[in-house]
C-alpha cells in the first residue's frame, strides 16, 4: 500500500487510482498501453520507483501540489520497459573529432534511462529543472 507525501514515511506522490484517471485523461491509449497491462503491485512499484526520482531530485513544498502528482504519472507511464537505475553512459557516443594526435569524444545520456520525458521538465520547472537529463534540479 502507497503512503502519499507528506504523511510520515511516504513513497508516492500518486495513488493507483490518481494515476490511473491522470493517464486516462492526459495520455491517448496506444501510449499507455503497457501501463494498462500492469497489476496494481506492479503500478505500486513504477510509482515509487518514479516518486524516488523525483524526490530525490527537487526540494519538496510543504504539501503535495498537482504538479508533482502529475509528473510522477507521467513518468511512471514514461518508465515501463526502462532500466530507470542504469547509469553506464558508455555507450552514448554522440561523435569523435580527432584532429592529428588529438582526439575528442563527445558523449550524450542514452535517452532510454536516467532522463525525465519534456512534458515532466514543464511540470517541474518551477523547481529550477536542470534539462540535461542528468536528474539534477534544486527548488529556488
């Protein structure tokens, strides 16, 4: 069972239901498909999954405002299929220069882990989103 921020000890932002009308308003279906398909256990685990980013990421308000609700749904409906806990940035190279005995590599996030969708970066923008995909924000 979910304890909704702010009750002490808290793991989501959302309830299953919250999440599951929030998508059902705001996604078309063919986009949450997957998520439709999930036990409610296994919708419980992407929403603390997806409460641990963000929180782990932002100054939280005093109480839960719907702008964190809603991106935690989205990103939860973002997250299936994803390995949210995978850093190895290895394999992203973007492009190498090499200019006689120099040479440059330049890397980018894979953009399958470690990064929120645009539409989660809007809803949070109010806590000064770094939009790097690096999870790296601060409340002003």
């Amino acid at each position: 069972m979910l304890i909704l921020y702010p009750n002490t000890g808290y793991d989501a932002f959302v309830s299953v239901v919250d999440c599951d009308a929030f998508l059902a308003l705001n996604v078309i279906g063919a986009q949450r498909e997957s998520y439709g398909l999930l036990s409610d256990t296994d919708k419980e685990i992407y929403i603390r999954q997806a409460t641990l980013s963000i929180k782990n990421s932002v100054t939280l308000p005093n109480t839960l405002e719907n702008d964190l609700m809603r991106a935690t749904a989205y990103l939860v409906n973002y997250s299936i299929g994803k390995d949210m806990t995978n850093s190895d940035r290895s394999s992203n190279i973007k492009s190498k220069e090499i200019s006689g005995v120099t040479k440059t590599e330049y890397f980018t996030a894979n953009s399958d882990v470690n990064s929120f969708p645009d539409i989660c970066q809007s809803l949070l923008k109010q806590y000064d989103v770094v939009t790097d995909g690096t999870f790296s924000f601060n409340r002003s």
